[in-house]
C-alpha cells in the first residue's frame, strides 16, 4: 500500500515521504494511529502546500540531534546486572535497561531508537550501544557492564567508610571541644591565681 507519512517513523521514513507498506502495516498501525495517510491526489495536495513549514521542521529537529547528539557522546551508562564470581553474565543487557537507565539521566528516548547488540555482551565490562537519531544521525554511549554482588560489595564499603569517617570527625570534635572548655578554665583561673599572690605583698607594706 502507497501511503505519506504524517509523522516521522523510526525505520520507515519522516514526515511528508511516500512510502510503499504491506497493507497490513497501514491498516493496523500506520493509519488508525495517524502516523500516515493515503496516499491519493488529495492528500498529496495538502502536503505539498505544507512542504515549507515541514522542512522548516526537519532542520530544528536536525539541530535538536546535533545537539543531543553530542550530550550522549559523553554518556557512560552503569548497568548492574546479575554475574557469577568470574563475571558472567546471568540474564542480558536490553534496551529496556538502556531506556531506563537514559531516562534517570533525562534522555527521554524510544527503545526501538536504541540498537545493543545484546548476544555480544556476555561478561561484566565496557560495552557500546547506538542511538539512532533523526534521519542518518546517531550517538554511540558507552556501557559499564558490572556485577551486582560487586556492586552491593562497593556499596557496603563506601557506607563503612564513610561511618568511620563520620565517627572520626565527631571524635575529632569532640577532642577539639575538650581542648577549647580546657584552655577557657585556665584562662578563667590565671586571674584568681594573680590576685592570691598579690594579695601577700598588699599586707606586708602596710
């Protein structure tokens, strides 16, 4: 089936192309969800009268990618999943875990824009994944693949450590506290001290 997309489709193509679909595709998707519209005189018509607002689109969106395209270069991902001692993987990284993990960082993107190719990563370890973009652009990210157990592990060695590190300053503190409270009183006794001595020599002059 001939159609005209009304919205740019992922694989497919962008907004205002002719494409040719399996009439499935169109019937069941493409057009109840208004991603596309026949294509016919009429219809065709009304693109063409929208062509300059729709390429006034393609190069914001173009910009728009350069741009996000340059934050995810930057990108490195950690994805703690479940791995024997030696570091094999148990399950699989997907691009579910990808979007998810995206999202925390506020990258809203499509999981079917991510490309990992999950049968590759079988160890913990640094990996990369593809983020198509608009049209022939796209990001690669990078995955640091770890191990849960040695993740939980880290995690319970940074907390100890850090308790340790809070027990230290309070100890510290209170040292300090100490120290000041015991400077104070000798100063606040010396003048007692000065009087008592002064006070003899007062009595023998007169």
């Amino acid at each position: 089936m001939k159609i005209i997309l009304n919205q740019d489709v992922p694989n497919l193509g962008e907004e205002g192309d002719v494409c040719v679909v399996k009439d499935g595709y169109a019937r069941n998707y493409l057009l109840p969800t208004g991603a596309a519209v026949l294509y016919n005189n009429e219809n065709l018509s009304v693109f063409k009268s929208r062509a300059a607002a729709i390429e006034k689109r393609k190069i914001a969106k173009r910009e728009a990618s350069a741009s996000l395209k340059e934050q995810l270069d930057a990108v490195t991902l950690k994805l703690v999943v479940s791995a024997s001692e030696t570091g094999r993987l148990f399950g699989s990284v997907t691009s579910l875990m990808i979007q998810e993990e995206l999202a925390k960082l506020g990258y809203n993107i499509e999981r079917k824009r991510i490309e990992v190719a999950t049968h590759t990563i079988k160890q913990v370890g640094m990996y990369s994944a593809r983020i198509h973009l608009y049209e022939n652009a796209s990001s690669v990210i990078k995955l640091d693949v770890v191990s849960e157990a040695e993740q939980k592990a880290a995690e319970r060695a940074a907390a100890k450590a850090a308790k340790e590190a809070e027990e230290a300053a309070a100890k510290a503190a209170k040292e300090a506290a100490e120290a000041a409270a015991a400077a104070e009183a000798a100063e606040a006794q010396a003048p007692a001290e000065e009087e008592a001595v002064e006070a003899p020599a007062t009595a023998e002059e007169n």
